[in-house]
C-alpha cells in the first residue's frame, strides 16, 4: 500500500470532501449574533452509508447526542448536520423534539430532490449535532431555514464552508487529510474549550471513501479517538456534545483493512487533536506530558492526566517557569494502587534539561528556555515498567479566564 503524505489545516481545504462521494456547505442562518456561517450538512452520496460514532462519556448529554446514538446504532447515515450557536443541551423534552424535527427536515428536504428512491433519506438517516450556549433553546426557525440553504449550497467544494459553520470560540477551522493509494480520509473539527473528552472531543467529522463495513468503521473510530482525541486535556471540562463521526461512502471502489483503516483515521484525528490544542482558548504554550515507565498504559495515562490538569503547572508553563515541583506533586496525588512506582525514583525531564532526578535537583532549571518557542515537551520517568502515555494541553492564561468569564456556558 501506498502511503502519501497526510495535510493539515490551511494544507488541508475542504478536508471532508476531499474523498469521493461527499458534498458539504457551511451557511449563516441567525444562530449567530455575529452574522458568521452557523449551520453545515455533510452529505454521503455512497454507494455505501456506513457510519460510527463515538460520544461523551458526560452524564448530562444534549438532545443531539441521545439522537444521534439512537441513529447510529445501525451502523447506517447518509447525513450529519451540525449547527453552531446553540448546544440544546439541558433543554429537556422539547429540546429532543427540536432535534428530532431538524432530521426529519433534512431527510424532506434531501429527499425532495433525490434523483431515484434509493436516494431518499429517512430522519434516522441524519445525525445531528449542536455546539454552543448550554440551557438555551434552539430558534428551530433559523436552523430548519438554514437547512433548506445548506442544501440549495451543497457541493463537492464544500468543505470549507463547513468547518467554518462548526466554529465557536475558535479562531481558525480544523481539517485534516490522510491520502493513500486510490482511497483516502478527510476530518474537520471544532473545540478551543471545554476539552476533556470521554472517547470524543467536540464536534469532528470524518470521512472516508474506503469500502469498508459498519463493523470495521466503529472499531477503526474507536481505536483513533482513543489515542488521539482522548489524549487531549486543555482544560479539565467535559463537554456535553462531544461527538465524532466517521462516514464511509465506498466510492472509490477499494476495500481497505481494518488496520489500514485505523491508521488513516488515526492519521486524520491526531492532526485535528493538535489543532485543538493550538487553539485552544487563550493559550500560549503547547503542552506535551509523556509519562514513561508505568507498570500498565492506564498508569501512564492516570499520571499524565494528574499533571495536565494541575492549574498550578499549566500557570507555570504561562510564566515561563520550569517548576518541576508543581509536576512531581501533581504526580504524587495518582493513587499507589493506580500507578505503582517509587516515589523516590521519579525524574523528570523539560525540553529536554532533566530538572529532576530521582525526586531531586537535577540540572539547573535556568537551562529550560520555555519563552523561546511555544511548545513544551515533559517527560516523567517512573521506572517501574515499560509502559508510555502522552496526554496533551495548555497553558492557563489571563486570556482563559477573560474568554470564560465572559462567555456563558
């Protein structure tokens, strides 16, 4: 198999509709005060509808989520439409209602122009998704109305119009491609707060025109998310729309494997999680915390996660200061019987100055220059197995707490 180099971001132009068989279109519909594009559709025109999902792990999830599982549990969509502007999250039963009335808009309105009956979609063809204010209705007018010019907008091309539509507090869009030989994966994603994610992040479509069945699509999504999207930690604070979808339309007639699968997914998603992390919400410093020598990867996991969402370190890192006591702390609030090791063994190294050895001064920490670039790579050594996680983040900054203290959520 040929393998050719993956794109990202401004490189990467309307990235889910770089593979065959799909059309997108980003509109403004009102949703938005600012006037800026706020409703999109992604439409797989097949000959395949396969489809998977993986959504937030939260308790309280938005009437969307609870659809669009309801919808995906066939392993079948032809469509996804995600709205900016509004979660219609916490919204209760007319909030599920709004949802359930935008699907079966978007299966009238697809349907109406479908060329032959194998072409016509049902509401639980439609996965949907909303991102925005939690606790506020939908203006159901406005969407359904940009539904109806979403589709009139509907285009191969399309594809940058939507991820542009998905954007809240983002700054830039978020899309990926993973070319290959005959077949490739496109993704588009949203999120610059609230990263936390329980097997997903935000909103994030990706899609293939791999032939490959519902079975492979659901396994190959979860395997990416799990290393990729779920490695991402800026904040601490689990949305409750988290959602990833993948959609394979099989048009380009090559039946992939699930391994070969998996690593493009994985490919496209990975990029996307690190244009997360760069946007995220006031940020000044990308965040890398590898955690190695962990008796189990759920070790190394649990400890990188205790570090990356110590707001002690992450206010470090801000001011440019290498204190590698806030990290071995941090390290030492992960229970024994969770991470196993010898709290008198760790090491710890930033930007590659080992500032700690064994739990003390190691080399200077003036030797650390974290104002020189924006990203920042900790490394912490248990010794105590072979296992390796690395879980990224932010800084936190004067600008976090501004954006978020005047934003309701």
């Amino acid at each position: 198999m040929t393998t050719i180099a993956s794109t990202s971001g401004a490189e990467a132009s309307g990235a889910v509709t770089v593979p065959a068989g799909f059309r997108a279109a980003g509109v403004a519909a009102g949703l938005k005060s600012t006037g800026a594009r706020d409703v999109a559709l992604v439409v797989n025109d097949g000959p395949l509808s396969t489809a998977a999902a993986v959504l937030t792990s939260n308790r309280v999830q938005a009437a969307p989520v609870v659809w669009t599982r309801q919808a995906v549990s066939d392993g079948a969509a032809r469509v996804v439409v995600l709205n900016s502007g509004g979660a219609n999250a916490c919204t209760g039963p007319d909030g599920f209602a709004d949802t359930h009335r935008t699907a079966e808009h978007v299966a009238d309105v697809l349907t109406s122009v479908a060329a032959s009956p194998d072409d016509e979609v049902g509401a639980g063809d439609v996965l949907v998704c909303s991102t925005g204010l939690i606790g506020l209705r939908l203006d159901l007018d406005a969407l359904l109305g940009g539904v109806d010019a979403a589709a009139t907008a509907l285009t191969a091309d399309g594809g940058d119009d939507a991820a542009l539509a998905i954007m809240t507090t983002d700054t830039v869009p978020k899309e990926a491609v993973a070319g290959r030989d005959g077949w490739s994966v496109g993704g588009m994603a949203k999120g610059a707060g609230m990263l936390a994610p329980g097997l997903a992040t935000m909103l994030s479509v990706v899609t293939t025109d791999a032939v490959v069945d519902a079975e492979t699509a659901d396994a190959a999504l979860r395997a990416a998310t799990a290393t990729t999207f779920d490695r991402v930690d800026s904040d601490g604070c689990m949305s409750t729309n988290d959602t990833v979808i993948l959609l394979a339309s099989g048009a380009s007639g090559v039946e992939v494997s699930l391994d070969d699968l998996t690593a493009a997914v994985t490919e496209v998603c990975a990029s996307l999680a690190r244009q997360l992390v760069t946007d995220a919400e006031g940020a000044s410093h990308d965040v890398a915390v590898t955690v190695r020598g962990a008796t189990t990867e759920d070790a190394a996991l649990a400890v990188a996660r205790a570090v990356t969402r110590s707001n002690l370190f992450k206010a470090a890192v801000f001011g440019n200061d290498p204190n590698w006591g806030r990290i071995v702390s941090a390290v030492g609030t992960v229970p024994e019987d969770v991470a196993p090791y010898d709290p008198l063994a760790l090491d710890v190294t930033v930007n590659g100055v080992q500032v700690c050895r064994a739990q003390g001064v190691g080399e200077p920490r003036e030797l650390v220059d974290l104002a020189a670039q924006r990203e920042v790579v900790v490394e912490i050594d248990l010794h105590a197995g072979d296992a390796t996680a690395t879980v990224w983040t932010n800084d936190l900054t004067h600008d976090y707490v501004h954006e978020n203290s005047a934003y309701s959520s």
